[in-house]
C-alpha cells in the first residue's frame, strides 16, 4: 500500500515539475524578449522581475527534483 502511495506521489511530482519547467520557459523568453526592447522603464522593470522569478522557478523545480530523486529511491529500496 505504502508503494503505491509513493508512485501516486511521484506521479503528481513529475506532472508539477512539467509545470513549472513550462512556466521557466515561458518567462525567460518573454524576459529575453523584453531584453531587446529595454528602452522603456516598464520593459527594464518587467525584464528583471521575469528574470527573478526565472530563477525562484528554477530554485522550486530543482527542490522537487531533489525530493522525487529522494521518493524515487524510496520505492527502489522497498
């Protein structure tokens, strides 16, 4: 029972790390984008705020993958 816990468990993990592996993506293009135009107050404004949560998306995905690494070994030992 407790296996099949953790296969659900790694399930949801994967399918929240595709989440935010498309929402990394999708904020440093548009981060990128803005780059190019940095003209403006408002595009140096938006640019560094989409880098920054680039990377608070980047810290949270690498967490998740730690701990479904760490899940992932957990099945393997039982």
């Amino acid at each position: 029972m407790a296996k099949e816990r953790l296969k659900e468990k790694i399930a949801n993990l994967r399918n929240v790390q595709t989440h935010l592996w498309t929402a990394m993506l999708v904020t440093i293009s548009g981060s990128l984008t803005l780059l190019q135009s940095f003209d403006t107050i408002l595009n140096k404004i938006l640019c560094i705020a989409g880098f920054l949560l680039f990377f608070f998306l980047l810290d949270a995905y690498l967490s998740k993958n730690k701990y479904l690494k760490e899940l992932i070994q957990k099945v393997e030992d039982s």
